[in-house]
C-alpha cells in the first residue's frame, strides 16, 4: 500500500506551517509537485523553500506533473468542466504514483487547507473507490481567509452570525445578496462591485514577500483594488487574492 499525504501548507509564510505539517514532509520519500506553468513558477519556488528549511535530510525526490488546463464554461456546465479537468489530472495522478514503490510515502504540498477549494483530496478518494490500494493522511493548513482575518485584525463573523465562504462566481450569481457578510475566494471578476456601501478587507498573495493589503468602504477603495491587482499580476504573471465584504449592520 501507498501513503500519500495531503499536507496544506498555509497561505504562504514558512511560519505558517504547523509541527504536525513539518512532520508529515520529513516523512516523505517523493514530493509531487505541479506545474502551472512559467507564469506561476513562484508557487513552487515557496514550497522548495519551505522543504530545504524545515526537511532534515533531504534525500526526497521531487515529481513534476503538469496541471491541465480547463474549459471555461458558466452555469450549468461548470460542474461538468470541473469533472473533466479532475479526471485529466487523475491520469496524472495515476502515472506519479507508479514512481512511488509499494509501501512507500509520498506528498502534495497543497496551498492554504486541503479542505478549502482544493481538489486534490477529492481526487485520490475517488482512485480509493476505483480500486487504488492508497493510505490518505491529511494535514490541515492555515487558510487564505483565516490568514486574510489576521492580517486585517478582524474577525470572520460578527456577533451571532454565521461565517460564509463563497467564491467570486457565486457572488456573481446572488449568492451574498441577502448575507451581511462573505469571504470571497477565486473572483477574478470584483463581483465584490455589486455592495458600493459594504466594507471589504481584501488581501493578495497572503504571508509572502509579495503581500498586498486593501480595505474600506467599496465605493472608496475599489479603483485602487482594481490598479493594485493589475499592476501585480503584471509584475508576478499571477495573483491569489481573499477578500471578505461585510455590509453596515441594521439599526
């Protein structure tokens, strides 16, 4: 049987990672690491950092394996472009894994948590049920709305309300229309326009070098948002922003 770990390595500053994560890597024997291109090479630049100061021997190996490109399709055929992309990458998953012997250990060093828009849990629970003899362990991470909270010293919910994690299309469709409050991930489109009198708190690449931080009222705040993210996806080729609307409460 093969162990593979899904360890989430935070938002991106090393000291993000927690002992339980630390661990699990000096585990490892292979690191898969994805490809996403030149343009998002920095991703990977983070995680070999993060292995050369926290992996004791480093005698792993690492795996490249490219990530597929995905349709883009809107409502209702965004499920169904989701599952094409997923199947793509299980057949990479499934050739990686011949390089790991029976027995042995491997790893994906996953952004942020594996539970949080990530596929890759999902993915392996499915070669699971396909018949794949494979041991999962996942180690959670500090997430990009957790750290986006810390960053900006608010809290993630106010007093007896609920706390709302969506992502930029849903936003897009009516989702937080009716809610005080949302954690928007995955918007390249500001549907956070739709709220001119709703405070944001917005964040890019959270814990790094590279750390952008906005927050105001819409109405004031969302040009400079807007020439901030153009100016840094030029500059880095990507950009990873977390941002949480919150509405004025009712009298």
């Amino acid at each position: 049987m093969r162990t593979i770990l899904v360890i989430g390595i935070g938002a991106g500053n090393p000291d993000y990672l927690t002992v339980q994560a630390i661990r699990a890597m000096n585990r490892a024997e292979v690191f898969f690491m994805p490809d996403k291109g030149e343009e998002k090479s920095g991703l990977n630049a983070i995680r070999l950092a993060m292995l050369a100061q926290f992996v004791e021997k480093p005698q792993y190996r690492l795996v490249d394996f490219a990530i597929p490109s995905r349709r883009r399709a809107e409502t209702p055929d965004y499920r169904e472009s989701v599952e094409e992309w997923r199947d793509k990458l299980e057949i990479a998953y499934r050739r990686m894994f011949a390089e790991l012997p029976d027995g042995g250990t491997g790893a994906f060093l996953v952004w942020g948590d594996p539970t949080l828009y990530d596929g890759t849990l999902r993915i392996l629970k499915d070669m699971q049920s396909a018949g794949w003899d494979l041991a999962i362990e996942v180690i959670p991470g500090i997430s990009a709305p957790q750290a986006l909270a810390a960053q900006h010293q608010v809290t993630l919910n106010r007093v007896g309300e609920a706390v709302t994690i969506t992502t930029g299309r849903r936003v897009g469709e009516g989702e937080a229309d009716a809610l005080s409050s949302a954690v928007v991930m995955l918007d390249n489109h500001q549907a956070f326009r739709r709220f001119e009198d709703a405070e944001i708190f917005w964040g890019a690449y959270l814990g790094t070098a590279d750390e952008i931080l906005v927050a105001g009222r819409i109405a004031d705040v969302a040009a400079e948002i807007d020439e901030k993210r153009r100016q840094a996806q030029s500059r880095n080729g990507w950009i990873m922003d977390t941002y949480m609307i919150r509405k004025p409460e009712k009298s």
